[in-house]
C-alpha cells in the first residue's frame, strides 16, 4: 500500500499564477507589473482583481471583473469538500462490504483495488494538469479511491491489525483538526518559505519511496526498509508530518480563494485538494499501523 498524492506542485486558484497569493505581490515602490504569468496583476497583488473574459469597455478600457457575484464562500468549499469526501466514503463502504478479503477472495479483491489505485491516480493526474476544475472528474476520482481504500482498509483491519481502519480515520481527523487550529490560531505561517520548505520535503519523500519500491520490486523483499521496520515507522510519521503541512497549504488556498474573489467553481479545486491530503494523511496512518502491529 503506496500512498501517494499526485499534486505535489500546488497551482493554487488562478492556475498560471502560481500559488494563491505567493506570487502576485507588488514589486517595492511601484505597481505590480504585468508578466505572461499574470497578465492582469494589480496593485493589491490580487489574480481576480480583473477578469481577461469581461467585456472590453469603450475606449480601449482593460477588462473590469463582474459584479461580486458568483464568487467562492466558505460555505461553497464546506459543501463541495463533503460531497466528494461522501461519494469516496460510500464506494469505501461498499467496497468493504462487497469486496471480501478472506483466503478464497483476496486476491480478486486486492487486484480490483490496486485497479481502482491506478485509475484514481490517473484521474487526479488529469484533473491537477486541467486549467480549471471538472467536478465529474473530481467526484469520479474519489468513487475510484474509495474502492481503493475499502479493499486496503478492509485487508489491513481483518489481517494484519484489527481496528486498525478506525483508528486511522480517527488519527486523520485529529490532525485535521489540530491542523485547522493551529492555522486559524497563527501558529502556522504559510509563506514563500514555507511552501518551498514543504515542496523540497514531499518531493525527497516520494523519490525515496520510489526508490524504495524500485529495490522491492526488482529485489525482493522490503526494498531498501523504508516501509517495514523501525524505518518504516519514521517515515510514516514523516509522512503524516507531511500531510499535515499540506493541509495548511489547503487551507492557505481557500483563505486566499475567498480574500481574492475567486469564482465558485474553484471551491471544487478546494475540495479535490483536501481530499487528496486527507487520504494521504489516512494512508499513511494505516500503514503505520500495519508496521506496529505486525509481528
């Protein structure tokens, strides 16, 4: 059970621009200077201060954004992010439910969710690489990866380490919430350095694995131990340490998404952003689970 999140570079809202807000500042002492980046950069350093497909005005005018209208609230992301979390649970249940893992079926079972695995990647690939997002790609990934985590889910807690799906389910949102509080309350910064921080980790993170999973698989055995072990430990509590630095970034997103003016349909970008983090941070918790508990 690999876990992975295939958006490691946050485009954020405003997909040409960067993350929100990291880099659409004002240059010192002058105005915010136009770039193929983001052509319509102001002075606020805000991406949505105008919209490139308004209509012209008279006389040359550049394009005005709309009325504050359609614009993404917080309501907008809480909705969107429980919709896709409620279709990736219920096709979890029922996976779980319909998918027996005991000697006779296991295997059928695990190869439909390394299935499910796959074409969930491929979905989330497409969808992080799309301008703007598609919420039937969005919602058909989390039907996807739902199965998936059914299937590993329902392996690990029946054959490995019993309760084990239900702690992790609690071990995510304890970091959720941890998370949540210490953003809301100033205790995370996320900043330039942040970010970058947080990116040069994942990334070193995911290469070892790779690699990891290249000596497993050619190998023999646990590949290199990163996965199994005492190492394996370390690096599930690197890797829930990771989850939990992208959920800030998450939520930095959505902060800026509605201090910005972004339109409603990026809270779907919100929403396929936490999802991805959320499973993350559970699959992590499972395998941690799965290393203490083996014998």
């Amino acid at each position: 059970m690999r876990s992975s999140n295939p958006v490691f570079s946050r485009r954020g809202f405003g997909r040409d621009n960067g993350y929100a807000g990291f880099n659409t500042a004002p240059q010192a002492g002058g105005p915010a200077v136009a770039t193929q980046a983001n052509p319509y950069a102001q002075p606020t350093g805000n991406p949505y201060a105008q919209n490139p497909y308004a209509q012209q005005q008279q006389f040359g005018a550049p394009p005005q954004a709309p009325a504050t209208t359609g614009r993404m609230t917080i309501d907008d992301v809480v909705m969107r992010t429980g919709t896709t979390l409620g279709v990736l649970i219920v096709t979890a249940a029922l996976s779980w439910a319909l998918l027996p893992v005991d000697d006779a079926n296991i295997s059928r079972s695990y190869g439909i969710g390394i299935g499910a695995a796959l074409i969930g990647m491929v979905l989330a690939l497409v969808q992080s690489f799309k301008r703007k997002p598609t919420p039937a790609l969005i919602l058909t990934y989390a039907a996807f990866e739902g199965v998936f985590l059914g299937v590993i889910s329902n392996i690990v807690d029946n054959r490995i380490a019993d309760g084990a799906a239900m702690q992790a389910v609690i071990g995510t949102m304890a970091v959720f919430a941890g998370v949540l509080v210490a953003y809301k309350a100033g205790w995370i910064r996320v900043n330039r350095r942040f970010y970058g921080f947080v990116m040069a980790a994942a990334l070193g993170f995911v290469l070892l694995m790779a690699v990891n999973l290249l000596f497993a698989v050619f190998g023999g055995g646990d590949g290199l131990g990163f996965r199994s072990g005492a190492l394996g430990v370390v690096f599930g509590v690197i890797g829930i340490i990771l989850g939990a630095c992208f959920l800030a970034l998450d939520f930095k997103q959505v902060e800026d998404g509605i201090a910005y003016g972004a339109p409603r349909e990026e809270a779907w970008l919100a929403a396929f952003g936490l999802t991805l983090t959320l499973v993350w941070i559970y699959l992590e918790f499972l395998r941690l689970l799965s290393i203490l508990n083996s014998d």
